[in-house]
C-alpha cells in the first residue's frame, strides 16, 4: 500500500548522478532534519547511561 504524500522524482536524472531532485513540503524536511538530531542525541545519551 502506498502512501499519497509519496515523493515525486523528476524524470532527467544524469548518468553518474548520486542524487536526484524530490519535490517535498518544507515542514517535512525540518521534522526529520529535527528527528535526525534527536536520534543523534538520544544515541549520545544511552551510551552516556550505558558506560
């Protein structure tokens, strides 16, 4: 089952490309840059708990 808000490649990719363009709400790209961060931390975290 696929999701409406799926991301929306661009047809020209050039050959040797690693990335491609992907059209995406501002907000979407700020909560997983946020999540990122969070995950980041948290790794942090638990080790510091663990040790």
């Amino acid at each position: 089952m696929q999701e409406n808000n799926s991301p929306k490649t661009q047809v020209a990719v050039k050959k040797n490309e690693i990335y491609v363009s992907v059209k995406r709400k501002k907000s979407t790209i700020e909560y997983e840059k946020d999540l990122k961060n969070l995950q980041i931390e948290l790794l942090k975290f638990q080790n510091h708990v663990k040790a």
